[in-house]
C-alpha cells in the first residue's frame, strides 16, 4: 500500500496554521504539563520575515506557566473523511510588553469567548512539522451519519 | 448577557470522552512540553469501577516521554457552529505489561493510520475537568460558506 503519512513543509505548516484558528498549547505549570485549547492568529513581520503566532489570555494559569518557564508545544489538526493533518510546533511563549499589544489589533485574532482577556501572548516558535495522514477507518462504513 | 462558560460534571467529561476518538496529549520529553494528536479509547474497569484512556504507540517519542516522565495531560474539544466544548484531564501515563494489553482488544480502539504500533499505553486520570462555551463569532457571519 501506499505510505499512509505525508510530511508537510514548512511551508504548508504555516499555511495551514494560517487556515485554522484554533488550536491547543502544552506548557509547564511548575513541574506538571498542562494543556489548554487556544484562539490563536499568525503574525508576520515584514523586516524580519519571521512568523509567529499571538493570543489573548486572562490571568491564569496558562499566562502563569508561560512567565514561568517559556518552552510551549502547539498543535493544530483537522480530520476531514479520509484525511488528517497535524501541524505541531515548539516554541517560547511571552506576554508583550504594553507597547507591543496594538500588534494583537493587527492580526485575525477573534477570541470565541466573550470574557476579558487583557494579556497577549507571542510564541516565538523555534521548530514546525506537520502530517497529513490517510486514514483507515473502515468501521466507518459501518456507521450510519457516522461524524466526520 | 449569560455567562459564556459553564462547567461540566464529571459525567458529562467521561461522556463526551466517550464520544469521541481522537485527542492530543501533552507530555514531558526531558525538559521539554509536547504534544500528539492521539486516538484513543475508554476502559472501564467493572470491579474497581474506574475509568482510564489507552492507546497504541510505536517505539517514539510519546512512549519515550511518559516511561521516563508519567506526568501527562490530556485534551479532546469539539466546535460546532455556536458552541464549542473542550475536556481536559491530568494523570499518569504507563505501558501496559504483556499481560495486560489484551484491555486494548476489549475496547473500540481503532487506530486511524494504518502504520504499526505495537505498545499500548495507559492513562490512568488523576483529575478531569469540562468547559462548554457560547461562542462569539459574528465575524462568521460575513464569511460565506464558512467551516463549521
């Protein structure tokens, strides 16, 4: 058979980042790994050509984990019948500066939830891969309005 | 405006659990956080009465990352249209012995790539907590054919 696994340039990865808006980050909170689903949006400066991605976030633990220990992973899927991808990347997270927030005005960042959330944070990210998987599921077939 | 964000019980967690396949799990790799889409299943152990999620993994990094650190998290979300819902649970991850992993036989544990994964990991929860959102999206509304 065919191999079942593709793997993604970067720049696929950063195109497909690009078409999604939700994704869930990994970060430390002390000595535990924590996980949280993130309403994210790329940016992109146009001096140094890097790509990053920004995010809205209220006190809490995840802004917490990051001033604590910046090493983050991100990972950002889609199942679409036959087909996933995953695009998972590593990183350093930060909360910007004051001066730097009006750089969160600037992107497609729409946080889904209507509660405050005064903190942006940057991951700069340090290393990008992604998978695009053919899948087998042949006990679909045998699901009626099976999802996906 | 109502509150946004309402928590679930922890039935209705194991319940969406149950509902769904594939997660992504966060874990310690030497001093680094990462993460892995991962498709999963639910035991459920009738003497004890607890529950815990399996897995099948090839010889990699996530086996690697939770022999030497058990310490992982775990998420499974879900957006449709106005709603969106997210569970997000800690424990402890451990390869099953060989005279355990006949478990992963007795659940609906379907690999969705067809590459070989011959161990089976354990996440045994410590803690499992559920958030549903009201979403606020109008920028949806002004993108046709917009997903999900």
């Amino acid at each position: 058979m065919d191999e079942p696994v593709r793997h993604l340039s970067t720049a696929e990865c950063w195109a497909f980042l690009r078409e999604h808006e939700l994704g869930r980050m990994a970060y430390h909170l002390l000595d535990e790994v924590h996980i949280a689903p993130i309403n994210y949006a790329i940016d992109h400066d146009p001096v140094t050509g890097r790509h990053s991605l920004l995010f809205r976030t209220a006190e809490g633990s995840k802004l917490l984990g990051v001033v604590m220990n910046a090493d983050v992973a991100f990972e950002v899927d889609q199942v679409d019948g036959e087909h996933a991808t995953s695009v998972v990347l590593h990183g350093r997270g930060r909360r910007l500066e004051e001066d730097e927030e009006h750089r969160a005005e600037n992107v497609p960042l729409h946080p889904w939830v209507d509660t405050p959330k005064w903190n942006v944070v940057e991951i700069e990210v340090t290393e990008i891969s992604g998978r695009a998987f053919d899948l087998s599921r042949p006990w679909q077939h045998m699901i009626p309005d099976a999802p996906r």
